[in-house]
C-alpha cells in the first residue's frame, strides 16, 4: 500500500459536533439572509416599502425563509442527530438576529413563529412540484400584505430552488462527534 493509497481513504469530512454543524449553518443563514434582502432592495422592495423593507418583521421573515431551507436540507442526512442540531441552530439565529440589531422584545415568541413559518412553507412545498407555491407565502411573509407579485413570487422560488440544490447532500461534508466529558478534577484541586 502507497501513500496515495492512504490519502484516498482519508475521511474528508470536517469532524466536529452538532453544535459546530449548527454553527455553519447558522453562518449560512446570516449570509443567506443578507442576500435575498439585498435581491429584494435590487428588485424595488425597498423603495416601494421603504417601511417594511427596513423593518425587523422583514429581517425575521427573511431569516426564517432562509432557515426553513437549511432546515429541509438538513433533514435529509443528519439522522439522529438532527434534533441536536435544531435546538443548537435555533440558539445560534436567535444570538445573530440579537447581533444584528433585532431587539430581544422582538424575539419572543421566535420559536413559535418558526414553527409556524415552516408548517406553513411544508404544506406549500407539498402542494405542487413547483416551488411557487413556496414563493407566493413567503412573498406575502416577508412583505407583510396579502397583495401578490408574480415578479417576487419568482424571485423567492428561484431562490429557494437554487438554494435547496446548494445544499443538497449537505450531511455529507460533516462528520459529528460527541466531545468527551471533561475530567473531573484531582482531589484537593479546583
């Protein structure tokens, strides 16, 4: 057996825990987030709602879109471990939205929403092969008004396609580990 032999066996996933996985992710939906209201300001959201565009209920809504499709990703790979990740990843947004400016009054009730949000983009994401479906709820979340845009309603599907195909297979560049406990002390030390 030669070196190269070796080298193509090695393991080349990253190894790290549920909580670095959470972790990425949660890096992942800040940049994710960032983009799509940058696309949406590129496609006059910002300047025909100025109000909402720069409102925390549009950042949430936008974030929340953007981890319901990690969130799918996810759910295809991590196996048992997945729960783990959730309840690190929702940790890990909340501390992120707090860091970006969101008040922590508006927060609250975080987790419900999220579950509602996702519900919600589910069932649509069940209604047809297309994702426009997708598109229009998270159009009408994001924007606040039940008032349509084929124009956004695309965007958003687009989006949500590009998105899911980037992080297909996503499982497969981790490889999670359980940290070991940390010793106990020696007797008579601290």
């Amino acid at each position: 057996m030669g070196w190269s032999d070796l080298i193509r066996r090695r393991d080349l996933r990253v190894r790290t825990t549920a909580e670095g996985v959470a972790a990425a992710l949660a890096e992942g939906i800040v940049e994710s987030t960032n983009v799509l209201q940058g696309r949406l300001g590129d496609e006059g959201f910002g300047w025909t709602d100025p109000a909402r565009a720069g409102a925390d209920e549009c950042l949430l809504e936008c974030a929340i879109f953007e981890w319901f499709l990690r969130d799918i990703a996810m759910a295809d790979g991590f196996g048992s471990r997945t729960d783990a990740i959730r309840r690190a990843l929702a940790g890990r947004v909340s501390i992120d939205l707090q860091r970006s400016g969101v008040s922590p009054g508006r927060l609250d009730g975080l987790d419900e929403r999220r579950r509602e949000r996702f519900a919600e983009y589910t069932f649509r994401l069940g209604l047809s092969a297309s994702l426009q479906p997708l598109g229009a709820l998270a159009w009408r979340r994001i924007s606040g008004t039940e008032e349509p845009s084929d124009r956004m309603t695309m965007l958003l599907a687009r989006r949500a396609s590009a998105q899911l195909a980037a992080l297909r297979g996503i499982a497969k560049s981790y490889r999670i580990v359980e940290l070991a406990p940390s010793p106990a002390p020696a007797p008579g030390r601290r």
